[in-house]
C-alpha cells in the first residue's frame, strides 16, 4: 500500500467530530478539486510509504484508541484498502473510509462507516460521482457535500431531492475553508428546513494545516 501519513488526532468531520481517530492517509488520487486541502497526499510533494496491511495494522496498533478512517486521496484506488479495513473490524476497530464518491465502493465490507462525498460544482470535479454506489449507502453511512457558493448549495439540495431519496439521513454540507462563510449556509439550511448537518472542521480552528494534529 502506499501511506502518505499515519498519525493519531482528533476527528474534525463527520458525526464522529470531535472524538478521537487514528488516520491512516493513502497516497493518491483519481481527482483534482479546487479547494483540496490534502493535495500533498495526491501529488507526491511529501514522501510515501509502501506498506503491507499488517504493516499498517501494527502501526495502528501502537496507538490507544479504536476508531479507525481509512483516508486519502483516494484510498479505494488502492484495492488493499478493502483489506485492510475488514482486517481492522476483525480486531475490534471502529472503522470509517472517506472516498471522493468516483470509485465503486462495491465489496466494501458493510460494516465500514463510509463517508462519501458528493462533489459539487465549484471542486471542479462534478459529475464524477457514481450514482450507483447509493446502491451501496447503508443507514450508518454518510454523504458529505463540500459547498463554495449558493450555486453548490442548490446542487446539493437537488441532489438529495433526486438521488438519495433516503438512502441515509446522515448528511453533511460542508463550507469550503476560507471561501464560505458558515453563517451564509447555516441561514440558507435554517429557510429551506433542511433535515442536514452543518458540518465545520474541528481540526482547522485546532492545529495549523502544517501539523494537521499530529
């Protein structure tokens, strides 16, 4: 596997904000969305690490928590990713993957919180979503859309009204950091009566992007 960083810090997205998570960050990526702020795990700019899964496993180990995100990048472009999270679920982990929502998540073992992100205009990148992995979206897993605008917003909102349909109730809009202001969504979630969550990134108001709470 190639590991761009593992390190332990508290999570600042998702319904698990707030609480502790052992990160183990993938190198590479299949996008290139405009407000990325992990870029240097999809280019190459910090040096990887070719891992084996109980590599992994036993660096995971080393660390006093049991929740787990499998992140990136992208990390189902790497097919060990699948292992290595069903691997950690047969230890006791709580397991979470982050995916750009682009790659079938088809084999991911169910028992995995998948956090899947929906891309919205402004990355850049929309449409590459693949509306057959909601076929994969179970109750606990989560949908996260990262809005830059008003135009993102409604994408957003007439994604939910087209595509999910209920699939999960766990949703995220997230405002792109800087560029958003939170304020502007939370007003536009609170008069459309949005049933979705605000989500802020903990871990930015924490540490500065250098460290990224190590």
């Amino acid at each position: 596997m190639e590991i761009s960083e593992i390190f332990l810090s508290i999570q600042g997205e998702s319904s698990y904000a707030g609480k502790p998570c052992i990160f183990v960050r993938l190198a590479g990526c299949n996008l290139d969305c405009g407000w990325c702020d992990t870029r240097y795990a999809n280019t190459g700019e910090e040096a990887t690490r070719k891992l084996t899964v109980e590599d992994v496993v036993a660096t995971v180990k080393g660390y006093k928590c049991n929740t787990v995100e499998i992140t990136g990048g992208e990390p189902l472009l790497q097919a060990d990713s699948v292992k290595l999270a069903t691997r950690l679920l047969e230890l006791g982990y709580t397991v979470m993957l982050e995916t750009n929502g682009s790659v079938s998540l088809e084999g991911v073992d169910p028992r995995v919180i998948k956090v899947v992100d929906v891309k919205c205009p402004s990355s850049g990148q929309a449409g590459s979503f693949l509306v057959e992995n909601l076929e994969q979206v179970n109750p606990d897993d989560e949908l996260k859309f990262v809005i830059g605008g008003r135009g993102d917003y409604d994408f957003a909102k007439n994604f939910l009204v087209e595509f999910v349909k209920g699939a999960t109730k766990n949703i995220l809009f997230a405002p792109v950091k800087p560029g958003m202001d939170p304020k502007d969504l939370a007003e536009w979630i609170l008069e459309d009566s949005l049933d979705v969550r605000l989500q802020l990134q903990i871990h930015s108001y924490i540490w500065n992007e250098e460290t990224r709470g190590r």
